[in-house]
C-alpha cells in the first residue's frame, strides 16, 4: 500500500514538492568583485559565512547586502556561493543557485540564457592606470591612442575597448583582481571597470588613478550598459516578480549610502 502511494504522488508530483521544498535562498557571486562582492576571514556584521561552511571564509559588499533585503522580502534565509564569473549563469541553469548577485550587466545575449530584474544600481564607467602614468591626465578616448587596455572576460567592458583609437586590446582576464596585477606589474596600461570597482581599487592601491570622462568624452554606451541587474532561471518568473517588488522597496538614497558604506568598509587587500 505505501509503494502505491509513493508511486501515485510522484506521478502527481506531489512528492517532489513536499520533499524539496526549502526555506533557504542561495545567491551566486564571485566573492572578488569588491565594492560589490569580497571575501574576508573574520566575521562581521553583514558579512555571511560563504557555502554556510566553517572555514570557507566569509563574504561581504553591496551584492551581499542587495540580497539580503531581497531574503528579508520573501522571508527566506540566504545562503552565498562563492563561484567564478563564467560559472555563474551555468550553476543558475544546473539549479545549484537561485539567483545571481554580482554586478552582472543585462545583455541581450543573456537574456537568451536566464532572466533578468530591474536595475539594482548604474553607474559610470572609467579607466584605471598607474598614478605616475601619461596616461593620468587624460581628458578623453583619443588620449589612450595605441595603449594597452585590458577588461574582465565575459564582460561588455571588454567589447568597449574598441572603441579606443589604433588601441592594442588585450586578452581579457577573469576577475577584477587578475586585471589590477597587469595594471600595477606595468603589462597594461588601462584597464576598463566601474567607478565604484575603481574607488575601491585605489583604497587599496595608492599609486592608481581613476581617470573619469566628460560627457561626450568617455565610451558610448546605452543606459542599460551602466547598469546591474539580477538574474534567475528563465523558468523562475514567480521568484523574479517577487525580487523586483523586493528592489522597488530600496529607495535610490539608501542604495548610493549601501555602496559608500562597502566602499568604505573593504578590508584594503580587495
């Protein structure tokens, strides 16, 4: 009799519901990516321990703090993976996260992968160079003629180095910290990122330069560009309505406090 029953709810699929039904909201990121994402050995506040195992570290930053008003929201507990960039969107498509938090750009190509929520923070894009560079004064694009510009792997950053007249494109590395060890060794003499990855950068390195572009002077890029996003399984269109109510509740005021408080709190080796 109990075969029977077994074998009627899983043809039902009532089975499979009550068993794997868990409270637990697991978020994907890089745990390298400060301000947005680090990781540090100590315990502080905000800071969660990553894969909830001890020794494994603990990550921090404004993703961390982005999901965790989104676990609040739903009510969920949420529990971090730490994974390498180019693994984030197969981990989300294997069921093994439900939803990345990690800087991650909205693209076209994709969206033909996973989904995305609105826009939980913009902003503007820069080059990095050493300070006692040429290249620290520049005022626009064409000042970079010829240089060694380098980005992130799997990033819209890399695309826009073309944009950089007669520039020498470098091969694009996979993380921030990769890219910031060319930079300083001298290999690179720009490398493309985000103000806020800048700020942080320069907290920890004295001798890098953010340079900043007027309007007109800098990359063209569309708004969606500039912006990061959420991103869950295309299947996941319950959890993505409820992460976009979850983001219209952070008002634009507490969402630029969040990123200088993770600016300013980064242990200096991020």
């Amino acid at each position: 009799m109990k075969k029977i029953l077994i074998s009627i709810l899983l043809a039902t699929g009532l089975f499979s519901a009550c068993t794997s039904k868990s409270n637990d909201l697991v978020v994907g990121m890089e745990c390298n990516y400060a301000p947005f994402n680090w990781t540090q050995v100590e315990k502080t506040d905000g800071a969660l321990l990553i894969n909830n195992e001890a020794g494994s570290g603990y990550c921090d930053g404004y993703d961390i703090q982005i999901a965790q008003a989104i676990a609040d929201d739903l009510g969920r507990s949420l529990i971090v993976r730490k994974i390498s960039w180019d693994g984030l969107i197969p981990a989300l498509q294997a069921g093994e996260i439900d939803m990345i938090v990690a800087g991650m750009t909205d693209t076209a190509e994709r969206r033909v992968s996973v989904s995305f929520s609105e826009p939980y923070y913009t902003s503007d894009l820069v080059l990095l160079v050493k300070s006692d560079s040429t290249f620290a004064s520049a005022t626009n694009l064409a000042d970079f003629t010829g240089a060694n510009v380098i980005a992130q792997l799997s990033t819209f950053h890399d695309a826009l180095i073309d944009q950089i007249p007669s520039v020498n494109h470098m091969q694009p590395l996979g993380s921030a910290a990769a890219l910031v060890n060319e930079l300083l060794n001298g290999t690179a003499d720009a490398m493309v990122t985000e103000l806020p990855v800048g700020l942080s950068v320069t907290k920890s390195n004295s001798n890098v330069s953010i340079v900043q572009f007027a309007k007109g002077s800098g990359f063209e890029t569309a708004f969606e560009d500039t912006t990061v996003s959420v991103a869950v399984a295309l299947s996941s269109t319950e959890l993505l309505a409820d992460i976009n109510t979850a983001l219209a509740a952070i008002t634009a005021e507490t969402r630029a406090q969040w990123m200088a408080d993770a600016i300013a709190r980064q242990p200096l080796s991020n």
